[in-house]
C-alpha cells in the first residue's frame, strides 16, 4: 500500500482537525490512563485488593463498551460534530464526579459515567479522519492524533502524580475536567459540522442500521482483530506502577519522571510511525512491532530489582512496539467500513474494545496477587506470557485485515 502523495501537506484546517482531535484523544487517554500510574495510591488510600483495583479500571471499560453498542445505530444519523459536543459534555462531568467521589462505591460509579460518555469519543474521532481525509494520508494523521498517548504521560501522568501526592487522588480528575472544558470550547466555535455521510443513509432506522453493521462479514474481521489488540494491551497496563513499586524498587517520587521518559519517546515515535505506515506496507510494520513487543514484554515481566536508568530504557523499547502497533492497525481498521456506516462501525468497534479491555483488566487483577500494600505483585509475569500469545495471534487478524483493505482499494471502494 505505498502512496507517493503521501507527503501532500495538508490545509490549515485539516490541520486544525487534526490539533482538536489529538487534544480530545489526549484529555480522554489521560482520563483513563491516570487510574494505572495511581494505581499504588488508590489501593493504599482506599485499602483496595488488585481484584477490586481491576474491576475499578474495568469499570469505565465496561460502560464505554455498553454506550458504545448502544449509540452505533445512532452514530450515523447525526452531524458528527453534535455527537462529538454532546459526548464530551458527559465526559466532563463524569470526570468531575470522579473529582469529588469520596468512597470506592462512588468513584465506581463515577467511572461508570465517565466511560458511558467518554467511550465514544475516540469512534467519533476515527469516524471524522475517516470521512475528512483518505486512506493513504491516515497514517500520519493517526501518528497525531494519538500522539495524545504520548502526551498524556509527558505532561498529565506526572503533573497528575505530582498533584496526587501533593493534593490527593481527586486532583488529578479535576485537572483533566478543566483541560476538557477549555478543549470543548474550541470545537464549539471552530469545529465545522461534518454531515457528508448523512446523504448516503438507506436504513430507515437506528436498530436496523446497527444490525446491517454487526451482520456484516467483512466488519466483523475488522471487529475481532481490535479485541484481539485490547486484550493484549489491558490484561498488564492497570499494574503497571504497582510491579514498578514493589518488584522493580521505583520510588514513588520517580514515578512521574519514568511516565515522563516513556511519553517523551512516544511523542518522537508516534509520528514517525504515522508517515513510515503512509510509505511502507502497512501490516508489514505492524508485525514487526508485535514481534518486538513480545520479546520486550517477557524480559520485563520478569525482572526483579531493578536500577531505574535500566527501567526507563525497557519502558521506552515496549512504548516503541505499543505505539508501532496503533497507528498501522487504527490506519487499516478505519478501511474496512463504507462512508455511510462508518459512525455505527467505529462506535461497534470501539465497544468491543473496550468490552474486550474491560475483561482483560478484570482477569489480570485475578491473577496478579498481593499479599500485603508493600508486597511483590506475584504472576505479573504470567500477565506477561499471556499477553505474547495475544499479540502473536493478532499478526494474523491484522493480515486479514490488510488483505480486505487492499481488495477494496483495487475495487475503489475505500
């Protein structure tokens, strides 16, 4: 799939999509991802179990999976503008509860309504880069908008720490809800609507446009190879910063300067990634990146004490094959779907990823074991082997999924 105009420069207000885009990726990332790096103070402060921290993180997971089957017959009957303001709103105010729940029961709950609306949020987004701009340029623009990943743990996992270890766990909820209000002002004002798919409707309504979708066969390879991908990359990250704690010997002070590391290196990543998977075939660069995912992964799974000059380079090589694997696969998936259904497949997508997530989370927590708050997490390296097979069978889904793609770009469907 090499495109020689994959190098057209873009206007300056697909370069202003891009920018909310990335900024609305990146205050929902950080919404979710700030649960894994406080991980260690949540299970301290509230004296939660891992299998209790699990089912917290799954929580929003759960939700955002259920909102998102739920809206998908929805999802194309609307200016994806709208939906994008009516979601982010949701996602502001289940992040403030967050803010101010003082009880495990509460910030359950407030999870929930978190991931209801903030679930959404990335299949809208895929489904706006889908319809403003064509396969072979989505590359380098997926490289930017989930350079919010990477964003997320420069700047917001370690001012998020640093404002949990000085203000409490709240603080970190209610910077997020401050960023996101500024951010939804911007779409509010600059953002135009975007309707083109509207025009393209046949189903008469929501449920029977769902049902088309979730029938579909070709849908459904895209559909299986995200859980796939899910799975691989929740089962391990909610204990990332408790193994840190408590097998690798970090400090909780350096912490915020390891997510900091890991982050700066996906910032260089991300985009380099995005313009290399707009030259280069596609699948090919995603199956390199499992393979040396899956490598990193066992090594690190399964060291013990370890000097944190040591830790940051790990981290850093496993944010390389993360990050290598998003973009192509995200590029690749976003082909599968016409015009006129891509909001109910992006929406049936991003559920099942989350769904998918959701579970992994929930399992990984029944099988990482901690004896006391300061002990070794036990099994994080079977989390580990796990996650390898996963990874491993996923080369094959995203090879379908490729294959699909090139046959339709031969008939000029995509």
């Amino acid at each position: 799939m090499e495109n020689k105009t994959a190098a057209t420069p873009f206007t300056g207000y697909q370069k202003f999509v891009v920018f909310i885009l990335a900024f609305t990726q990146f205050s929902v990332i950080l919404d979710f991802m700030i649960m894994s790096p406080m991980g260690d103070i949540l299970m301290k402060s509230l004296g939660l179990q891992t299998s209790q921290f699990g089912l917290a993180v799954s929580a929003y997971a759960f939700s955002a999976g259920i909102s998102g089957l739920l809206t998908a017959g929805f999802a194309d009957r609307f200016d994806r503008k709208k939906l994008l303001l009516f979601f982010y709103s949701g996602f502001i105010i289940g992040t403030i509860l967050c803010g101010i729940a003082n009880s495990y029961w509460m910030l359950m709950a407030a999870r929930i309504v978190t991931g209801l609306f903030g679930g959404v949020i990335g299949s809208i987004s895929l489904a706006i880069v889908a319809d403003l701009f064509d396969i072979h340029h989505r590359g380098r623009v997926m490289g930017f908008v989930q350079m919010g990943f990477g964003a997320s743990q420069v700047l917001g996992i370690p001012i998020g720490l640093y404002m949990a270890n000085l203000w409490g766990w709240h603080a970190p909820f209610l910077m997020v809800a401050a960023l996101a209000a500024a951010v939804l002002l911007l779409i509010i004002l600059k953002l135009q609507p975007i309707t083109q798919h509207l025009k393209l409707q046949q189903d008469k309504n929501a449920f029977t446009h769902l049902w088309h979708t979730m029938r579909n066969p070709e849908y459904g390879i895209g559909f299986a190879a995200t859980a796939l991908l899910s799975i691989g990359g929740f089962m391990m990250m909610p204990f990332g910063s408790a193994f840190a704690i408590n097998n690798l010997k970090i400090t909780e002070n350096q912490l915020p300067l390891l997510f900091m590391v890991a982050g700066i290196s996906t910032l260089i990543i991300m985009p380099l990634v995005g313009k290399l998977s707009d030259k280069i075939d596609k699948f090919r660069l995603y199956a390199i990146a499992c393979i040396w995912m899956i490598v990193i992964v066992v090594i690190y799974t399964n060291l013990a004490e370890t000097p944190l000059w040591l830790v940051m380079i790990f981290n850093v090589m496993m944010m390389m094959g993360i990050m290598s694997r998003m973009v192509p696969s995200s590029a690749l998936t976003t082909g599968i779907p016409e015009m006129k259904d891509r909001g109910a497949y992006m929406s049936i997508n991003s559920s099942l990823q989350q769904i998918a997530g959701g579970m992994a989370a929930a399992v990984g927590g029944m099988i990482v074991v901690q004896k006391t708050k300061t002990s070794p997490l036990e099994h994080y390296s079977t989390l580990g082997y796990v996650t390898a097979i996963i990874t491993a069978i996923s080369i094959f889904m995203i090879y379908r999924v490729s294959q699909l793609v090139k046959k339709k770009l031969a008939e000029k469907v995509v």
